[in-house]
C-alpha cells in the first residue's frame, strides 16, 4: 500500500508547490507559508548536488528576487505571498517569514560559490 500511496502524495506536494499550471502568472511557486519555501529549498538544494540539475534552484531564486524588488512594505518587510497585493502590504509581517528570506539569500550565495 505504500508503494502505491506515496507516488501519490509526492506528484501532490510538487504540483502544489512547484508546477506548470501556474497560480500566479508572476511567481513560479505557490507561496503561503515563506517558511515553508526554506525548508523545500533545503530538500532543492540537497538534489542539486546529486543531479546538478539547477531548475527548482532557479524557480526559487527567481520568485525571491522579485518578491525582493516588488513586494515590500514601507519598513522592508516582504509580504506573506511575496506578491505586491495591497491588503498583505499592511498587515503585520511574521519574523519566521522573513528570517526565510536571509536563509535563503545565503544558500544561495554558498550554491554560487560552489559553482
């Protein structure tokens, strides 16, 4: 039974958070939980230096960026879904969520210096 249920719940966690159908015609990623982001990338990362392919690297590096550039508030916190959405710019913002974001910025620059 768990050779067929795994597959299963898998191919969800990817077509949940990494898909071709996209969500949001700006971001690759779903992002509800920025945390969570961090930790996929953890497991990104660890296939990155298996197989070398850099495809999630880049779906996430490329969300980063313009979550970076377009979705700030006034104090240079990033939004929960890191879209620009007027009504998430005036919420209050998570530390946990934008701790992700240094996290992230720095497995990033350790990737590039590997390379």
């Amino acid at each position: 039974m768990l050779k067929t249920f795994l597959p299963e719940v898998v191919i969800h966690l990817i077509t949940r958070y990494y898909s071709a159908v996209n969500k949001n015609q700006t971001l690759n990623l779903h992002i509800d939980l920025p945390w969570f982001v961090t930790v996929l990338f953890r497991g990104y990362e660890a296939l990155y230096r298996i197989d070398g392919n850099d495809k999630y690297i880049k779906a996430i590096e490329k969300d980063l960026n313009y979550a970076w550039d377009n979705s700030k508030d006034k104090y240079g916190f990033i939004t929960h879904s890191w879209l620009p959405a007027k009504e998430e710019l005036r919420k209050p913002k998570w530390l946990l969520d934008e701790a992700c974001i240094a996290e992230l910025y720095a497995r990033l620059s350790f990737i590039g210096q590997k390379q």
